[in-house]
C-alpha cells in the first residue's frame, strides 16, 4: 500500500439533481455486480460521496418525493432492510416495509412473481431479500418497475459488494495495488461472492482464507483466474495477514449448513482480535458486511483500523446514491 490519498471523484455530468431519464441506471434492475463497469463504479461513488456531504449538511432532502419503495424480506435483515429505508426517507420518499413475509399473502402460497407483481401497482421500486440464489433476477422477469437485490440466498449481495468498495475507496483512497484478504465463510457467504468479482475489475490481489468445507466456489475462482486476477487459498491467516490491505471478515452462515455437526466443527475457526492485529499493517482496515457471531472480538472496535462500523454508514450513502439513480428525478 502506498500512503493515502484520498478519493477523486470525477464529476459527473448525472449527479442525480437533473432529470435523471437519460442516466445509465435509470429504471434498471440491480440484479448482480456483473453489470457494473469500472467507469460506472467511479459514478456511483460519486453520487454517494455527493449524498454523503449532503446528509452531512442538511439531513434530508427532497429529491424522491412522492416516490414509494417496497421493501421486501424474506430472510432477516437489519442493516440492508434499514438503510434502504433510511436512503428512501432521507431523499424524501416513502416505504412500505414487509419484512416479515408470513404476515403477507405469502404465507397463503402467494408465489413471488404475484407478490411482485402486486407491489409494483403501489410502488416505484422493489427491494427483494430472498433465500433462493436468482430470485431477483425472476422477480424482474415479471416487473415493470426496477428490482433491486438484496442478496438472493448463497447467490449474491450487489449492494453490499457496491457499499464494500466504496468503503475501500473512502477509507484508503485507492483500490489497485491493493491487497484483500476474505476469511470466514467463503463458500455460503454472497457478501464476498459479490465482492470478489467487483474487486476484480481492479489490479487487486486477493487471498482467502476459510475451513475447508467452507472453501470460495469453485465457478467464481474460475471466473477470476479468467480475468488474470492473484488469487491465493490458505487455511491459517498468519501467511497472508502481513501484507492484507484489507481484512474482509465473515460469518459462518449458520442458516446455510444442512448438518448442524459440521456448522458446529467450523463456526469458531476464527477469531481476530487485538493480538491478531499485532502481525497487521498500521493502515490495515478491518471489515465485516455484519452481523459478527464471535469473529472479532470487541476489543478490537476501538483500534482505528476497525472500519465495520463505519461501512454501515457508507451503506446508507451508497443506497441513496443507488436509488436517486435508479428513480431518477422526474
Ligand atoms: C450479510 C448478508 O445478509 O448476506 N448481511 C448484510 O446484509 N449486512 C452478511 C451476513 O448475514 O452474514
């Protein structure tokens, strides 16, 4: 890591304060990372930086108003259904929340492309938590109005991935040269799915390190290895921890094990803690897309590198960013 600089954003000709109707996003689903470029990346940090001084200055403003979200949760949630709701409020517009899905029509066996279906006769956009991998990308096969994804079971998580980088980005100032190491649960956790394949639109290297039942999949080391990205799997941190610009940490996603024995083997396989940090970089951040169970312990969130509760504040800029885009200004 060279020494900090921080961000430059290039101005862009849509910060969202226009009519948004000729911008890149407007009224698209954000299905997965794939669909972002680099020069997109670079656009929506600088709508979220924007937002982020804005809510600095004034708190909220009124650039969606009279625009509806649906918030739609079939899996817990408390930071992503948050701060989406927060985004939505804090540019002026409103939600409707339905986080527990069995006091819905769901639980009548209402099918997800009817409940889809009904929520955009009411709303402008549909932000879905589902437990099956692809269930965004079938909700916006029968939707008009944009779907966002919020993460499609062990699929992917693209607005936590977006709200990762931007985070990397505010934090350290870059994100070539850089290297990330994820560690935890790399097999059921779409954070780093998701994460892992917009890291490498960079000139990044990556290292995981997990258990090896919970290994990064196989489909997504391929797509890397195809795009020439470092790439290296370790079972112990201490190789990889002293040249980590970046310490992604994650959860052994419990709800994902089919046999709580094997859940049981590997959920505290590892623990960061002060003493972990010794071995670290002074510049080093620690990040976790939360909530930890165990995996940092908390004499290590006064240490400035913990950088976990900060990201869930980016999140928020990074949604309103997100949907000040995609609703536009009409
Ligand atoms: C993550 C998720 O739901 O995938 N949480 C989040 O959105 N911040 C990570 C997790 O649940 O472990």
């Amino acid at each position: 890591m060279t020494n900090y600089r921080p961000p430059i954003y290039k101005k862009s000709p849509y910060l969202p304060f226009g009519d948004q109707r000729n911008a890149p996003f407007y009224g698209k689903d954000i299905l997965s990372v794939k669909q972002f470029s680099r020069s997109d990346l670079d656009y929506i940090f600088a709508v979220a930086h924007e937002m982020r001084e804005m809510v600095e200055r004034v708190g909220t403003f009124d650039l969606l108003k009279g625009k509806i979200l649906a918030n739609l949760f079939y899996e817990p949630s408390t930071r992503t259904s948050s701060s989406f709701t927060s985004a939505m409020e804090r540019l002026g517009g409103s939600v409707i929340p339905i986080n527990e899905v069995r006091y819905s029509s769901v639980s009548k066996g209402e099918s997800l492309p009817d409940t889809v279906r009904t929520l955009e006769c009411y709303t402008d956009v549909i932000v879905l938590r589902h437990p099956d991998v692809g269930a965004s990308a079938q909700a916006a096969k029968y939707a008009r109005k944009p779907i966002i994804n919020a993460g499609d079971g062990v699929g992917e998580h693209p607005t936590q991935a977006l709200l990762d980088l931007f985070t990397i980005v505010e934090e350290l100032g870059q994100v070539d040269g850089l290297t990330v190491t994820m560690l935890g649960d790399l097999k059921f956790g779409r954070t780093v799915h998701s994460l892992a394949r917009l890291l490498s639109l960079y000139d990044i290297r990556l290292n995981y390190v997990s258990p090896e039942i919970l290994r990064m999949p196989e489909e997504i080391i391929r797509e890397l290895n195809d795009q020439s990205i470092s790439q290296n799997e370790y079972d112990h941190l201490d190789r990889a921890l002293p040249e980590t610009d970046v310490l992604y940490v994650t959860r052994v996603q419990k709800e994902r094990f089919e046999n709580l024995a094997d859940y049981e083997a590997v959920k505290g396989a590892y623990v960061i803690s002060l003493q972990t940090l010794e071995a670290a970089k002074n510049r080093m951040i620690v990040m976790h897309p939360l909530p930890r169970v165990g995996e940092i312990s908390m004499d290590v969130d006064d240490d400035p590198r913990a950088a976990y509760f900060r990201q869930m504040e980016y999140g928020l800029y990074v949604r309103m960013a997100l949907l000040a885009m995609v609703l536009g200004k009409s």
